[in-house]
C-alpha cells in the first residue's frame, strides 16, 4: 500500500504566499487541487494530490500563484 504524505494547510499557506485561508481554498478550486476540509474548516491534501496536479499541469507555462 502505497503512503500519502499529508499537506497542512499552514505548509499551502507558507508555499503559496497566502495569508487568509479562503484565498488559499480558492487558489485551490482554480488550480483544480483536490482537497478535504478538518475541523474548523482547514484545508489538508495530501503529497500525491499535489504532485497529480503539478503532473496534469505539465503544459502550462507555469502556476499563478498570486
């Protein structure tokens, strides 16, 4: 069985530049980046969903970040 790292959301935010959660979920939606919410609504992912993201992405010139 294959392991999945988990993503917090403090690690998106810090990766990201984000500073507010909800610009970080929508960043999320528009980057098409499959992920669950917790308790209090944080957002976790997990190392493959990121790296399935980047991987169907290959084509684009690159991430809007901000």
């Amino acid at each position: 069985m294959r392991q999945q790292t988990l993503v917090s959301q403090e690690e998106l935010m810090q990766a990201t530049g984000y500073e507010r959660p909800g610009d970080l979920r929508k960043w999320l939606d528009r980057e098409g980046l499959t992920y669950k919410l917790g308790k209090g609504g944080r957002v976790l992912t997990t190392v493959d969903a990121l790296n399935r993201a980047f991987a169907e992405d290959s084509d684009r010139e690159g991430w809007e970040i901000a």
